[in-house]
C-alpha cells in the first residue's frame, strides 16, 4: 500500500483531534473529487514501518481521539490487505481509540462484499464509524458534517452490525432540515 500524507491534530475528518492516514489508490473516480491527486494507487510513498510509527506515536496522545483512513480509498482493492492489517494492530494495541474510515463504496454494497472478502468482513468488525458513498456534487452541502454530499452516511458500525440494519452515528438528513 502506498500513502499520500499523514496529518496530525486533525478536526475535520471525525471527532475530536485526530491522526488522519491519506492512502493512494481509487476505482470510484467521483465527478469533482478533490482528492483526485490520490486515485493512482501506484503514487505516493510506501506505507512502511517508519509510517505506521509515525501514527502510533500520534495515537500514544492523551488528546489524540483516533485515526481516520481516507484517500483515495482505504477500501480500495489492493489497499484492503494492509488496512486490515494496520486496523487490527490499533484496536489492539489502542483499544481506547476510535477507528474512522471514508470509502466510495456504500454500506450495501460492503455487505455483500464481506460475505466473500475476509478482510472487509474484519475491517467492519474492527471500526467505529464509517464514511461511505460516492461524492456527488448535486447533493454536495458545506452545512453537513464531515462530508461532501448528502447521499454519505456517517455509519455506526459496531451498532449497524449488532442490530442488523444501518444506524447513522451522525444523522446529517437532520443537520440539513435544521433539527440538529
Ligand atoms: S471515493 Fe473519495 S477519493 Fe475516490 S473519487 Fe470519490 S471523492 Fe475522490
């Protein structure tokens, strides 16, 4: 796997300050992506051990709130071993920390796929929240929360996987109707 950037004390990518890991490589290729610099996943540098340190060093913080993974695609089909890997190795080793993850793919669809696809099956057993669909800019809004456009849901995975349906961590059709 290869990355783009590691930020640090990051507030726009999930809750509190966060360490944010900017992988390369994406197959969704969304009108008007902002990140399109991320879509070859032959660019950037090699995730390797100085990289991973780099972020457990952040997540040793006492005010560091977790990680996010985002792109490019952390989903991404050549990223998806090394994800599952680096998520396995947090949740252990930082079990206090919570695990974000933007994807262009939706939460229906990471269904089906985990039913064959060992590494999604872990990766949604192991995150707290995740970031999903395709950016479009129709429905683009710069009044929801931590996402582009109003078709992505802030999903409670933990709580969607325990209750069998899809439960928003973050109900943004609320945000845009004023309720919240
Ligand atoms: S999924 Fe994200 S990184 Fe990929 S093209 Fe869409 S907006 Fe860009």
């Amino acid at each position: 796997m290869r990355y783009h950037n590691i930020t640090k004390a990051d507030m726009l990518n999930g809750e509190g300050l966060r360490v944010v890991l900017w992988v390369s490589g994406c197959s969704h290729h969304c009108h008007a992506c902002q990140n399109a610099v991320t879509w070859n996943h032959e660019d950037g540098l090699v995730f390797d051990d100085a990289a991973k340190k780099e972020i457990f060093d952040e997540l040793e913080k006492d005010w560091c709130s977790g990680i996010t993974l985002s792109g490019g695609d952390p989903l991404f089909c050549s990223n998806r071993e090394d994800i599952c890997k680096l998520v396995l190795e947090i949740r252990d080793k930082f079990p206090d920390k919570t695990i974000w993850l933007y994807t262009g793919y939706t939460w229906e669809e990471l269904l089906e796929q985990r039913k064959k696809d060992r590494n999604i099956d872990q990766i949604l057993k192991h995150i707290d929240v995740l970031l999903d669909g395709k950016f479009v800019l129709k429905l683009a809004s710069e009044k929801i929360h931590y996402v582009g456009s109003s078709n992505q849901c802030i999903i409670d995975v933990p709580r969607s996987l325990e209750k069998h349906k899809k439960i928003l961590y973050i109900d943004n059709q609320k945000v845009l109707e004023g309720e919240e």
